[in-house]
C-alpha cells in the first residue's frame, strides 16, 4: 500500500508545539465550540425525529431558511450567521499561528489555482452525483428526513446567499476537519488511517439531524477526502469541492423543486 504522507507528516522540530495534553485540549475546545457540538446536537435531533410518530420521509430538515419577515433584515442576518459560523476557522488560524503554523502547513494557499480546481471538481462531480443517489435510495427507504436545502425568498439576494452558505461550509468542515485536525491527530502519534476515521465519523455525525443516509455518505467522502488529502498535501481542492456540492444542492434545488418529480417536494 502506498504510504499516506501530507503537510501534517512535516518535521516537528521547528514548532513550538504545547506538550501532548494541552494538544489534546485544543482540539477538544476547538470543536466543543464548533462541530463537535454540532454533532451532538444532531444525534439529539435524530433521536428526537425517531421518537416521533411519523416516518423519517415525512419529516423534514431545513438547511438554508429565512430569518425575518423583513427582507433587508433578513439579508443582514445571514450574512452576519455567516461570518458569526466562521469564527472557529479564525480561532484554529491563531491557534496554529501560536505554535509556528499557517495556512501554508495545511496546503490552503492560491500557489496551485488550475490543479486544484481541477481536482476539485472531478471530486465535486462523482461525490456529489453519489450522494444525490444515496440520499434518494436513503429516503426512500425511510432512513432519511426530507432534506429542504434552502427556503429563502424569492429575492434578488437570495443566490448569493446560497452560494456564500455553500462557501461557508466548504471552508469550516475541511479547514477544521481535514486540515487542522489530522495536522493536530498527527502531531499526537496517531496513525494515518485511524485519523482518517476518526475524522470521517466526526464529519457524518454533525449530519445526522438529516438522518442515518447523510451519516453514511458523509463519513464515505470524509474517508475519500483525507486519503486524498494525505496522498496530495493541498487543503484548497477540498474547499473547492465541497463549496461546488453545496452551490449545486442549494441552487438546484431552488430551481429544480415543484419542476422535476423525482426531487423531494417540502
């Protein structure tokens, strides 16, 4: 097999590294402010939809939705949840900036701009296709909620919000996900393949509001995307590839929903 390598199998000596325990508390804080409570928060949601006396399909769970009457208001307040949802992004940068890292040590940099947009979309095209089929086989067997990706006005803002809230996950799940918390599990002694997987699980458990198919398919392309990323050192393609997956989702959806009828209608 060949050896999985990157940008976190770099030389320690030159880092001011805090001892193992304090690293250990890093990455627990990091993500008890952030993914990590999100994937509590949506195993407490699923239990919750279980519990319900109604199918998964017959529920939904909504991923992009308005939040005011007022349009204006409600332009300024996702912009602002927008960037307020960032903030832990901002929090790893200082965190590795503390102990002698940057962007650079985790591949995020604009030095490669063709290869990785290449890269990313071949990923976006055959993870994204695979998981619109996951998701339909998922709902349709009723292990899957009704997933609504967005229910914003009909408004002149509305697609570049999507396209932002698309933005915004791409950057938060894999800078957080891949980069900083393989670097950091690497750091730590932990071996490739058991950080891949600790991170997949990571990824599809703040998924499982949308229900058991969203965790499957999301723990798969966590366990595609940090292979690769071992394989290729370069964090950008996966932000480019997972903003891609999420523009189509939100921007397909508000143009294809009550148009085609395989497409889940709210």
């Amino acid at each position: 097999m060949t050896a999985l390598t990157g940008p976190s199998g770099q030389d320690n000596a030159r880092l001011t590294l805090p001892p193992p325990r304090m690293l250990r508390w890093e990455i627990f804080i990091v993500f008890a402010l952030s993914l990590g409570a999100s994937g509590l928060n949506a195993l407490l949601s699923l239990i919750g939809s279980l519990l319900i006396s109604q199918p998964l399909s017959s529920q939904q769970a909504l991923l992009v939705g308005s939040l005011s009457t007022n349009s204006w208001l409600d332009l300024i307040l996702q912009l602002v949840g927008i960037a307020e949802a960032l903030m832990p992004v901002a929090l790893v940068f200082y965190l590795l900036a503390r102990s002698g890292e940057g962007p650079l040590d985790l591949g995020l940099d604009a030095r490669q701009p063709w290869p990785d947009l290449l890269k990313g979309a071949v990923l976006a095209a055959i993870i994204g296709g695979a998981g619109l089929g996951l998701y339909l086989a998922a709902y349709h067997a009723g292990a899957e909620l009704n997933v609504v990706p967005e229910s914003l006005p009909a408004v002149w803002w509305r697609i570049p919000v999507l396209l932002l809230s698309a933005a915004h996950d791409g950057i938060l799940e894999e800078v957080l996900v891949i980069g900083y918390l393989l670097r950091r599990l690497d750091q730590l002694g932990w071996t490739p393949w058991k950080a891949i997987l600790f991170a997949a699980v990571l990824r599809g458990s703040y998924h499982l509001y949308q229900g058991f198919g969203a965790f499957v398919g999301n723990a798969v392309m966590g366990i595609i995307f940090g292979y690769l990323y071992k394989r290729w050192g370069r964090l950008m393609p996966f932000i480019i590839a997972h903003t891609l997956i999420d523009a189509v989702t939100f921007v397909g959806y508000a143009a294809l929903v009550g148009r085609v009828g395989w497409l889940p209608k709210p």
